[in-house]
C-alpha cells in the first residue's frame, strides 16, 4: 500500500526505538518499556487505520466492486494490504535500531522477537476488527466511534472488570476461570504471552496447579499462539461473509 | 662426649614422638582402612591407596591423619554409616567416599564427627550418600574443599550435605554441595563461619539455620534450590556478599528470614528468584548494598518485621519492589535506588525531589487475591497503582523512600 500514513507510522516506530535505547542504555529494560507501547498503541493504531482506510476507499471499493472480480478477493486484498503495511512498519521501524543497537547478541533477541511476533499478531487482530466495525456501520462516525471503544473496552475496561470478578469470588478456585478470562482478549493474551518470558519468576510465585502447568511449561507458550491465530481467524472469516452479502 | 649423648638423646626423642606412616592398600599387608587404623598409633598417618575398600562401620577412635592417595574409593555398599570420627584432632583428606546406607531411623552419614576438636575434614568427595559430612558436639573444626553430590527427590528421605548440630567454631570453606536435602544445615550451632561454598540443585534449602546464633556466611552461591537460604529462630546473624540466584518456584525464596533479630545483610545479589527476600517476624536487621534484579518480589514483608533499615540497595527490574500484608510499617527505607522510579531531580544532587512509595497498590490486590497476578502489567492496574500513589488508602503511607537516588548505586 502506498500509503503515506503507513510512512509515518514506520517513522513513529523508529523514533520510538531510537529514543528508548538512547534512553535507556539497557536492552532488557528497553523491552519492558516496548511491552508496554505493543498491547496499548499496536491495537489503537491498528484500529484507527483499518477504519480509516475503509471509509477513505469507500468510493474506490464500489467502483472495483462493479468489475468482475470476486468480492472476498477486494475485501481481503483490502484488510490484508492495511495489515501487511502496518505489521512491516512495526517490525523494521522497531528492529531497525534494535539491529543497530546489537540486538543480535544479546541475549535479548528471543524477548524481542516474541514482541514483534505478538505485535504482528495484534495488528492483524486489530485491523480485522476494524474491518468488521467498518463494514457493519454505513455511518462514519458512528464506526469511528465503535472503533474506539472496542479498543478501550479490550485495552482498559476488560480487565477492570476482570479484576472486580476475581476479586468478587475470591473464596473460590479461580486459577481456571483467570486463565480462561485472558484467553478472551487478545490485548491480555499478548500481554501474558510477553510475561511469561519477562515475569516469569513473579507468575511462579502463585500456588495453582493449573497456573503451574500454564506458565512453567511451554504449554502456555503454544496454547496462547493458537488461541492468537484463532483471534486472527475469525473476525477474517467474518469479513468474507458479510462482504459477500452486503449490499452496496 | 656429652655432645653425643645429647644428639642421641635428641634422635632417641624424635624416633619416639614423631608419626609414623601406616600404608593402606590392596596387596599390602594392611588391606583395610579398618585394620589400618587398628595397627596406628596416635598422631600417626594413614596413607589410602588407590583401590575400592568395602568398609562401613569404620571408628576412628584416635588422632590420626587419614589421606588418600588418588581418591581411593570407600564403598559402604548401602549398608549404614562410612566413617565415624570420636577422636579429638583428626584430619580426613582426600578419599572417595559411596554408597551411605539409607534408613529411616538412623541418620547415616558418609563422615560423622562427633564429640571431637580442632578436626579437619577436606578434599572428599561423596556421592549417592544419605547425609554427607554430620559434625555433632563438636568445636574447633574446618571443613574445607569437599565436593558432594547427592539424588534426592523427596524431602522425607533424604539427607542433608553437611550438617551441624551442637557444635561451635567450624569453618566451612569452598565445599560444594548439590541434590542433597538441604546444601548446608546448622542446628543449634555457634560461631561458624560458612564462606566461598556453592550450594545448589537442592531439595529443600541451599542454606538452614535453626537455633543458631553469631554464625556468618559470605561469598557463596546459592543457585536453584527449593529455597536458597533460610534462616530461622537465630540472632546475630552476618550475610555478607552471597548470591543468591534462580530460586523459582511457588513457596521459593532467595532468603527466608523467620523469627531473626539483629542481623547484617550486606552486599548481596538477588537474581531471579520469585520472591527475593520473604521476612517474618524479624527485627532490627540492616540491609545494605544489596542488588535485587529482575525477581518477582524483592521483598515480602509477611508482618510482625520491626526497625529494619534498608539503606543503599539497587532495585533491579523486579516484579514488585516491595509487597506488605498491612499498613502498618515500622520499617525505613532511604537511599535506594529504584528502577520504576519515575520522579525528577532539579537541583541536581543525584537524589529524586520527590519520594519513592514501593508499595504498589497491585501488590496489595495480588496480597489477597493471588489470581489476580495474572493481569501484571495491564493498563487498568497501571492507572489504579497511578491512582493509589497519588493518595495512599490501601498501603502504608509512611512507607517511602525519602532520597530515591537517581543513578544505579555502585560501591
């Protein structure tokens, strides 16, 4: 996509892997830093971008859709051509100085990587999301305005409510219900994904059973990227669907 | 002629008191180290060839020196204690000692000391033992350079490396211990001194004290035990520059101090345990010079801890810096450096304008609902620990560090 946003938005990651380790002087805490900019700013971005960028080729998409070419192959060219741009400005614009900075050996590569891969995987989610929200609202601001909350609801107020539920039932067995809760959105499961490499040792410090075999394993590890892949999956699918029946 | 009656006299005397030399081997005439020390005298050497003794039971009953030559093998074949030493002034070096007998109700050791003095037991290595090196009411020792390497699984039967009971003045030196029960174990023991040993892999504890007082250990290693050190119901206690690292687990600590009062912990290193420091019921112990990085909790204040001072430590990184049970807080905190530290220094003096609170609000949450530890690091906790820094409701609002310093402390 020749977008200049998508310029900008490599630019902005730049900046921001420069000024960090500039910064910081110290890789592993640069990483914790990146952590939290991935499961806040990836999301939002990839949000804004995919609303924007559907209502903007709006007029194009009707004029393409009068072509004899399939509607599942516009719609998808569209959703991946935004994601596919965003995921590469998010990885060479924050591996770029990372690169410079000597990632390569440290022995922070395998955190980094598992931020860039959970980045990827955050946009791809985010954007389809979008998408959807896009495709559902004929009204601009109205999608804008979903769009919006749908990240606030997943970035903050999910897990407001999440801690007031444990809280609320905390004399019962909860170690199962806390783990299903972050399998339910995608911002927790990237965050905890990223935990398990960083927090490990605090994540230990918790008695259940199900915790143990969740985090000290690799268990975790590969439950979390299918569940990702899942969250990557549906939401694509729904495009397909609902661009098949729309009627523009 | 008065010249030569002296010399002779004089050779006369030395033929008399010095040692002589017992040799032990296979195809010499003393075959055991049994018979070996039946035949000695006291203040003889017993020198241990190289080859595999079958010997358990073995007493050694007066002061000898016992040396192998090239690690010969002592092999109890499981059926109880190797060698036990009731002779005061006995130094046992160099053998190969297997194979201690398990039970259920003796603690067979692969070398006991008992009731003895001034012993030296150095340069041994043990393997498949059930209790390694037992000093027992005994003072004035040194146990130095000794390897030994236990398999234990359980706690319920297996035994400890080296352990001390009712005994005073030992020194234990760059010995080093692995899959025993507990690496090092001092019960009801006085004046030692525990230095430059490494303890790890353990069951149980790198570490233990009970009931031991004016001890010190410095310059050792703990590394992924079940829990590096604990020290419990003893006074006066010096920690001086330890490692202790990878203690992972869910009751696993780098050090557990229960019921201490008046000790120094000064220049040690906390690396990835999940809790660094727990501390129960301990009172007016220093903390100085300490490094804690990346654990889950530096330290875990469990209550009941009064006038301990925390001056100078570097807070690495760490999960949480500081967890407290409640909000009460009769400790100080001042001069530290803060890796989360967030505040400014205008006028430059290398200490932050504005106080350190380390105890965050989650901290408290994940206190009482251990689940919630599972959304470390979100958004929403972030804006409730901003929230609970502004005003205090949930954590002690006395408890701040006054001068954050700025830069990473190095001494």
């Amino acid at each position: 996509m020749r977008s200049r946003w998508s310029y900008v938005y490599f630019a902005f990651y730049l900046l921001l892997g420069v000024v960090l380790l500039f910064l910081n002087n110290d890789l592993s805490k640069a990483v914790i830093t990146l952590m939290n900019v991935i499961i806040v700013l990836v999301p939002l971005i990839g949000t804004i971008f995919g609303v924007m960028y559907y209502y903007n080729s709006q007029e194009f998409t009707e004029l393409l859709l009068a072509q004899p070419i399939k509607r599942s192959s516009i719609f998808l060219g569209q959703y991946l051509g935004v994601a596919l741009s965003l995921s590469m400005s998010l990885i060479l614009g924050l591996g770029i100085p990372f690169v410079f900075y000597g990632l390569f050996e440290s022995s922070a590569i395998w955190d980094f990587s598992l931020l860039l891969i959970t980045g990827t995987f955050l946009t791809l989610i985010f954007t389809a999301l979008a998408f959807n929200i896009a495709l559902s609202n004929e009204n601009k601001i109205k999608g804008f305005g979903y769009a919006i909350l749908l990240w606030l609801f997943l970035a903050v107020i999910y897990d407001g409510l999440f801690l007031m539920t444990l809280i609320l039932f905390e004399d019962y067995p909860l170690d199962k219900v806390s783990l299903i809760g972050t399998m339910l959105n995608p911002i927790d499961l990237s965050r905890t994904l990223i935990l398990l490499k960083l927090d490990i040792s605090a994540l230990l410090g918790y008695t259940g059973a199900v915790f143990k075999q969740f985090f000290g394993t690799s268990f975790g590890l590969i439950v979390s990227f299918v569940m990702l892949t899942i969250w990557v999956v549906m939401p694509v699918l729904r495009i397909v669907f609902k661009s098949k029946k729309k009627d523009f | 002629m008065r010249h030569i009656l002296v010399l002779l006299a004089v050779i006369l005397m030395a033929k008399l008191t010095v040692a002589q030399t017992v040799e032990v081997c296979k195809t010499c005439p003393i075959s055991t180290l049994k018979d070996g020390i039946a035949q000695a005298k006291d203040f003889d050497t017993i020198v241990v060839k190289k080859g595999t003794y079958k010997e358990h039971n073995v007493l050694v009953n007066k002061p000898l020196t016992i040396i192998g030559e090239n690690y010969p093998v002592i092999d109890g074949e499981l059926k109880g204690e190797i060698i036990t030493v009731t002779s005061d002034n006995v130094t046992v070096d160099g053998l190969f000692i297997i194979n201690v007998g398990n039970s259920y109700t003796a603690d067979y050791a692969a070398i006991r000391v008992k009731n003895s003095k001034n012993f030296l037991i150095q340069n041994l290595v043990l393997e498949k033992l059930f209790f390694g090196i037992y000093i027992e009411k005994s003072r004035d020792g040194k146990v130095f350079h000794n390897k030994i390497i236990g398999e234990a699984v359980e706690e319920y039967n297996s035994g400890n490396g080296i352990q001390l009971w009712y005994s005073r003045n030992v020194q234990i030196e760059h010995n080093f211990v692995q899959h025993v029960r507990d690496g090092i174990y001092l019960e009801f023991s006085n004046d030692c001194v525990i230095k430059n040993n490494v303890s790890a892999l353990n069951v149980r504890y790198g570490l233990h004290f009970m009931f031991s007082n004016d001890d010190s250990y410095e310059d050792n290693t703990f590394e992924n035990n079940g829990a590096g050190v604990a020290v419990m119901f003893s006074k006066r206690i010096q920690m001086f520059n330890n490692i202790f690292k990878e203690n992972w687990g869910t009751a696993s600590y780098g050090l557990l101090l229960k019921e201490i009062n008046d000790a120094e912990i000064v220049g040690n290193t906390f690396e990835n345990n999940t809790i660094g420091i727990n501390i129960e019921g301990s009172n007016r112990i220093n903390y100085k010079h300490n490094t804690f990085s990346n654990n889950g909790w530096a330290i875990k204040v469990k209550g009941a801890c009064y006038t301990n001072i925390f001056t100078e430590n570097n807070f690495l990184y760490n999960s949480f810096d500081i967890a407290y049970n409640s909000k009460v807080n009769d400790n100080e905190f001042d001069k530290n450096y803060w890796s989360s530290y967030t505040g400014y220094d205008l006028d430059k003096n290398g200490i932050g304008d504005i106080p350190y609170r380390p105890v965050k609000l989650f901290s408290y949450i994940v206190n009482r609902t251990p689940e919630t530890i599972i959304l470390l690091r979100s958004m929403f906790i972030d804006i409730i620990d901003f929230s609970e820094k502004v005003s205090p409701v949930f954590t002690p609002d006395d408890l701040l560090d006054n001068n954050p310093q700025i830069k990473k402390l190095t001494w």
